[in-house]
C-alpha cells in the first residue's frame, strides 16, 4: 500500500509531455537547464554545462527514483525494481569495458545515450568512453561491486561470464548480450512487462539483421529465444523477418517500410509501454504493477526531457523523435 501511494506520487512529478515541447523550442542548452529549475531533476541538473551531463543527469535522477521506491517495497518486491534497475548495471559494464580498452586514467562511468525513441525499453547502450561517475545502484546492484573491480578486459569478460549476466561471448557482442539478460530479467520480475521484452528483442532482432548486415552470435539468439524463437536468424529483409515471428511480436514492424524506418517503430513502442505505464499506474488496488507503471512512467518522462535537451542544444527548435511520440 504505501510503496503504491509513493509510486503515484512520484509519477505525478514528471515534467509531462507539454513541458518537453517547450523545452525542445528553447534557443539553447543552459536555458532549457534553467526551465528545469524545481523539477524532480534540478538536483542532478544542477551542476550540468554539456548536454552530455545534463542527459546523464536525467538517468541518474531516474535511478535514484528506483532506489526510493525499493526502499518503500517489502522485501518480495525488491527484485522488480533490481530487475529495471539492470540497464544502469548494464550500461557501467560497457563504460568500464571501453575504459579498460582505452587504457590507464581512463574515467569509468556511463557515457550519455543518445535519446531513443523506446525510452529505455529496447534501447542499446553506446560503448563509448565514458566522462562521468558510474550509477550508484546501491542495494540495487547484481554484480556491479565485483565487476568493477576488474582491472583488464580479460579479468572483466571472466567476471561477467561467471555472474547472473553470463557469458559475454566478444566486446562487440556486449551490447546486445546485456540488453538481451535485462530484458529476459524484466520480462521474468514483471509478466505485465513481457510484451515490452518482446518488443525490445525484435527492435534489436531487426538491427542487427537489416542494419547492421551481421548474424546474431549463438548466445544472443538462446537469450531471446524465450522472447522471439529463433526463426528469425535467417531474416533478410522486413518480409521475411515479420513473418518468422508470432504475429504480437511481427505487429512491431507493420508499419515500417525500410530498415530506416526502424525509429518508427522504436517510437510506437515507445509511446505503447508508457500508455500501458499509466493504465497499470491507474490499477484500483495497490501492487506490484503499479509500481512497474510509475517506473515506466518514470523512465519514459525522463527521455522525453533527454530528447527535448538535445533539440533545445541543437537550436532546432522542435524534435522530430518528440513528435513522433506525441
């Protein structure tokens, strides 16, 4: 009951989406921080002078709403909030591998995504070297305390392979391997969350294949296995690849063309998960999903504000991703 009164209240704090496309007209980056004073954001905002920070401000706030509602939860109810909590695990992962691999005085922290239209959902981090302090999970951390001790890629992919994200086949492969462990655990903490994985599996199934032209390591393809099958490895075109799926999981392409138009349909998911957020937000008696829903809501808030950050930086004026979710 009061975790699910909390979770309520948090998501009634969102900037909304009506205060993103103001944001996004603004002339630049310090008065778009600026309009953010007072928000749920400012405290992490506060300090930002690069959109780089600012987006990574944004992510950290959204973690620290994770680690609030984890501590109004009973103990059962912990593993749903780790559970979303994982792609800030994921995403310190790709930092210090890609700091490891710049070698010694490299920074180790996450290195701010650019927004995706998916709000985190089927989203895959940029392993690119990081400028800032990697999240603090706090209680909410899998296996981060061990990992980041690794001090060689070698000592980190041995770590890895022997902890709850497995084995992480090559640096290449990471991405993907840890996106695919996050959405496998959300959809196995939160069945209300399993058509949000599925999405996220085709989205990632659908850019590696007509994208990024290359076949799906072997253990990328067991870890969705759950989610998608595996008819879908020999895909080479939209046709072929919406037609190898279940027809819930081929509706996340049907409306898309071309390959390029894969943002589309990154950004229909994106605005299907939140609505489903805020009917699970609007379930009559407190539980479990209406604390998924606030997350959701949370999280989806969050890359609104990313996205109207980078258009306001921009000077664009407007954000095409923004309106697509509108």
């Amino acid at each position: 009951m009061a975790a699910s009164v909390r979770a309520r209240s948090m998501a009634q704090r969102r900037v909304g989406a009506g205060t993103c496309r103001e944001l996004s007209t603004l002339p630049d980056l310090p008065a778009a921080v600026e309009s953010l004073e007072g928000s749920v954001y400012s405290d992490q905002l506060s300090s930002a002078r690069t959109l780089s920070s600012a987006q990574q401000a944004t992510r950290r706030t959204v973690l620290w709403q994770l680690r609030v509602l984890a501590g109004w939860l009973p103990a059962g109810g912990t593993p749903l909030v780790r559970a979303a909590a994982a792609r800030f695990e994921a995403d310190n992962i790709l930092a210090l591998a890609a700091a490891l691999r710049a070698g010694p005085g490299t920074a180790v922290g996450p290195a701010a995504p650019e927004p995706s239209a998916s709000a985190g959902v089927a989203a895959t981090p940029a392993a690119a070297p990081p400028s800032a302090a990697a999240f603090d999970l706090g209680g909410l951390a899998m296996a981060w305390p061990r990992l980041r001790t690794a001090d060689s890629t070698e000592t980190l992919f041995a770590m890895l392979a022997a902890s709850p994200w497995g084995d992480p086949d090559t640096e290449t492969a990471l991405p993907d391997l840890l996106t695919a462990v996050w959405l496998r655990r959300l959809a196995s903490a939160a069945p209300a969350a399993r058509p949000w994985a599925v999405a996220g599996a085709v989205l990632t199934a659908a850019r590696l294949l007509l994208v990024d032209r290359i076949r799906p390591p072997d253990r990328l393809v067991s870890l969705l296995r759950p989610l998608i099958g595996t008819g879908w490895t020999e895909a080479a075109s939209l046709a072929e690849l919406t037609s190898a799926l279940s027809p819930a999981a081929g509706r996340v392409l049907a409306e898309v063309q071309e390959p390029h138009e894969l943002w589309q349909a990154e950004a229909r998911v994106a605005a299907q998960v939140e609505a489903d957020g805020f009917n699970l937000l609007r379930a009559g008696l407190p539980g479990p999903d209406v604390v998924l829903g606030a997350m959701v809501v949370l999280a989806a808030d969050a890359w609104r504000v990313r996205a109207a950050l980078a258009a306001a930086a921009a000077g664009f004026g407007r954000s095409e991703v923004l309106d697509a979710v509108a």
